[in-house]
C-alpha cells in the first residue's frame, strides 16, 4: 500500500483526503494527501490510518492543509473487524459518554484487549483515537460557529478548558484562539458571505437549546438528488419533512433523539459550480454535548465519508451498470440516525409497498410519538422509542379479531413481530447499534420470528452503513435488473432471484451502492410494487 499511497500524495489527490495521512519526519507534521506542499522523500514518510496514529508518534497537524477538515473515511465501514466496530462506536461518541470499559462492552471485549488491538492496527489506543475526534470537532465549531471557547470546548467532549487547550497546542500546534483568527483572517470574505442573517453561527433557542449552522465536508461527485428524494418518499409526517424543487436548494429536516435530549436537523444542499453540492446543516440540540453525536449520525445518514470514486470505478466494469452509474455518479446509501427507528421501520416495511408503510408509520407516531417543538417547518414530533410501541400497540392474540383502530393496521402476525422486537429493544435482549458486526447481526435478526433475510439484510446496508448487503429476494432489484438488461424477462422468480445474486457476487464489495443503481432503475423505467425499503 505504501507505492499506492505516495503516488496518490504525489498526485495530490483529494480522493484520498480523510482515508490516510501523510507524517512526514524531516518536518514532524502529518498532511492530508491532497496538500500542495512539495512531495516529500518517500524514506521521510510514513502513513497512518488515523490522525490519532500520527498524534501519538509526536507529529502535529499541517497548518496548510489542515488534514482535521478532511471527510472521513469508508473505511471503518469496509471493516468487518473489530477495529472497523470500534471506529464507529468511537465516532458516535461512546467513549466520550461511556468511557472505554463502555467501548469494550459494546464489543465483548476486555479493555486491554481492546486497547492492544487498535494500537496495532491504528496505531493509537481508544483514547486516543476518542481525543483526535474531539480536536476535529472542535475545529469545525471554532472556525463555523461564533461559539465561545468555552462552549466549543464542553460541546466537542473536552473535560475541561486546560485539556482542551493542551490539545490543540499538541495537534495544530496552536491555542484554539489562534486557529479561530488564522481562519477568519483567511476567509474573511467567505465568512462574511454564509453570515446572512442573524440565525447562522449560533444562538440560543427556548432559553436552553442551542442552534448550530455547521457545513459539512462531502467527497464528490455526490447524488444529492437522488438520496433527497430517497429519504423524501419515506418521511413520516411530523417526524421529517423534505423540499425538492427542481430549480433550487434541496431541503430535508428531521428530529432527532439523542444522549443528552430531543433535537432536529435541517440539511440544505445546493448545486455550486459545475456538478459539485453543497451541504449546510443547521442543528437545533438540548445540550452541546450532543453536537459531534449529531453530526456524525448526519453524517451516516448521508453517507458522507464514501469514496464514490472507488465505488463508480468498481460498478463501471460491469457494462450494464456502468450506464447506470454514467447517468447518476456519487450515488450514496442512505444510513440512519437511529439503529432502533430503522428496526421498527423496516420490520413495518416488510411486503408492502412505500406509500403503505409510510401511512402506517405516520399513524404510529401521531398516536405516540412525543411532542417536539422544533423552529424548521414540517417537525414536530420524535419518532416512538421501542419502549413507547412496546406500551402503546396491543399485541393481538392469534385468531383474534384485530380492533380497527389499532395504531398498527397491519396483520396480527406483522404486529406481534414488531412488538416484540420493540420489546427486546427496550430490554436490551436485541442489541442493534453501530458497532454490531453486520453477520452477527444478520443473524440475531433472522432468529427472530417474522424477521426474514430481506429485512436483516436491509437493515445492516443502512444502520452499519455496510457497502456490501445484498437484499436477496427483493422484487425491485429484480425490475431495475430486467430494465437495464442485466436479467432476461421471461425467467421465473426464483430463477430471477437467484441469477441475479450470482451476477451480483461480481459487484463485491459495493454490493449496496448497485442496489441504490438499480431500484433508481426500477422507479424511473418500470412499475412494480416493491418491499418499502424502509
């Protein structure tokens, strides 16, 4: 990997930027791949998975290239190891609120296991790698935000201002204030033209709630559109709301329920110069606390830090695919913000079309979703916890009549699923988070009565964020496959199917983006009524 690596810091390719960094020994300072820097010599370099890595072997951060604004990397996604889960769980915030002997819990292992492993493979211990998160947070909020250090410090995760500044000093090399003035004096005009109204920076909200505008970092190129109107045919009313004009900014909006309280998020693409987006999130929160938690489940969301390079090249070798991916580049999986909603949303999902299981989910947290007051237009609820449709939807006995007004107008059978599930949930019998390994997963899911392979899989693609879950069954990828000629029309079900998962083995390990290529394929040349995808 080292030649691949340096042709690519040679090449200053910003593909890369965000998947490794560059430390450099004649200069003790780790740069992001794209920097413009004169390219050192290759027996001065030396690369590393994560900043922490280069933190912890003495460099600090390249004040040119600042490699903390990079987006992140696919990488802890491809990873189906244990450094891959811990990673995520790291970024979601866990350490920060749980410690590391919350961290190994949620991997099943000890501390000293876990701490042994990520020095070996990441080069920095938990900690560690739980500080470079906070720095990188911290940034974005001193140079997008007119917080004070203070609250910058406490919403980045810091425990307390000398820790915060000791840091900064040992990464940038600089006091947090410094690198606010280094900034705006370099994008003085920048600043001035995203300050268009009092709202931008931060505020307060209600007395205690805090409002954010942050931009988020996105490789490109990036389908914007298509996963807007992904997650805009599947928005629970109250719960979402989404705009999607078609000669202006892109909107979509949801609440959020995060560690330290309820919040929303109002996310704004728009379409620069040539093909490139870009994305504005404003974030209403009950505690700074939750502001890097918020982000980084943004983030999953929009799928953020792929490579869609690597992805588009991969899919392009297939000559059917390749015109599919011609016609629509940066495709992107859409994640979730909340491992337990997509559950219940999937489970819901299962056998009938989108526009059913939306109806059917709108009844649900109209009826018990709680209240929330949110300043973006169209939110006003939080989607029910497990424990609330644990409590709130009767379970119906079989060969029992179903009342008609039940929250969940679904067959008995499909109700006692998703009661149970929400159950286990709540009980903490079903453990379905970031940090789960996605055939663990799978497997606890399908053990489960009423949860089939479709739905496990489903739901690994899009709470892991794992690139490679195929929906094997699943009648629009079938419809997309016959459109753009990857299946023959006339084979039976079974026999559709099962070629189609034998051509799909080819398409390892993006299997999930190709997914995304052909149900665009199936809504825009064929008419079927697919699993809901929810």
């Amino acid at each position: 990997m080292f030649d691949e690596r340096y042709r690519a810091i040679d090449a200053r390719d910003t593909r890369f930027d965000g998947q490794f960094f560059t430390a450099v020994s004649s200069t003790g300072i780790y740069c992001r791949p794209s920097c413009p820097a004169r390219t050192p010599k290759a027996q001065n370099v030396t690369f590393y998975l994560t900043s922490a890595g280069a933190h912890e072997a003495g460099y600090r951060a390249c004040k040119r290239c600042v490699p903390e604004a990079a987006p992140g990397t696919p990488e802890w996604d491809l990873r189906r190891d244990l450094a891959g889960r811990a990673m995520r769980l790291i970024v979601d915030g866990v350490v920060d609120r749980e410690g590391v002997n919350g961290l190994a819990a949620h991997l099943g292992y000890s501390e000293r296991q876990v701490n042994r492993l990520l020095v070996a493979e990441l080069g920095a211990g938990p900690l560690a790698l739980a500080r470079a998160r906070r720095a990188q947070t911290a940034r974005s909020l001193l140079v997008g935000t007119d917080l004070q250090l203070a609250d910058v410090a406490f919403a980045a995760g810091f425990g307390s201002i000398r820790q915060f500044n000791d840091t900064f000093l040992q990464v940038f090399a600089a006091r947090p204030g410094e690198v606010r003035a280094r900034y705006r004096a370099a994008n003085a005009r920048a600043a001035t033209a995203h300050r268009e109204s009092p709202e931008d920076g931060a505020e307060m909200i209600g007395g205690a709630s805090v409002r954010l505008s942050l931009v988020l970092p996105v490789r490109q190129p990036f389908d914007a559109p298509g996963l807007f109107r992904f997650l805009a045919a599947r928005a629970i009313t109250g719960v979402e709301a989404a705009e999607l004009p078609t000669d202006g900014p892109l909107r979509y909006a949801r609440s959020l329920l995060l560690p330290h309280g309820a919040g929303a998020v109002e996310i704004i693409a728009t379409q620069g110069g040539g093909s490139e987006w870009r994305l504005q999130a404003q974030l209403e929160l009950a505690s700074l606390a939750d502001v890097a938690t918020a982000v980084a489940r943004v983030r999953r969301m929009l799928d953020l830090d792929a490579d869609p390079v690597a992805v588009d090249t991969a899919l392009s070798a297939d000559p059917a695919l390749a015109l599919l991916v011609n016609r629509t580049r940066g495709i992107r999986v859409p994640g979730a913000v909340d491992p337990h909603e997509l559950v219940i949303r999937a489970i819901v999902g299962q056998q009938i079309s989108v526009a059913a299981a939306r109806g059917h989910l709108g009844r649900l947290t109209a009826l018990l979703g709680t209240r929330y007051t949110s300043s973006f237009a169209g939110i006003d609820r939080l989607f029910p916890t497990p424990g609330q449709i644990a409590a709130g939807v009767p379970e119906p006995m079989p060969g029992d009549p179903l009342d008609q007004d039940r929250p969940l107008r679904l067959p008995g059978r499909s109700v006692r699923t998703v009661v149970a599930a929400a159950r286990a949930l709540s009980d903490g019998e079903l453990v379905v988070d970031v940090g789960a390994d996605p055939e663990v997963l799978r497997e606890r899911l399908v053990a489960r009565p009423g949860i089939g392979p479709w739905t496990a899989a489903y739901i690994s693609m899009r709470v892991l964020g794992d690139p490679d879950a195929w929906l094997h069954g699943d009648v629009a990828l079938v419809a997309g496959a016959i459109a753009v000629g990857t299946l023959e029309p006339n084979l039976s079900k079974t026999g559709a199917h099962r070629t189609l998962a034998e051509k799909a083995a080819a398409w390892a390990p993006w299997r999930s983006y190709a997914a995304l290529h052909l149900w665009q394929a199936a809504a825009s040349g064929v008419t079927t009524t697919a699993s809901a995808h929810l």
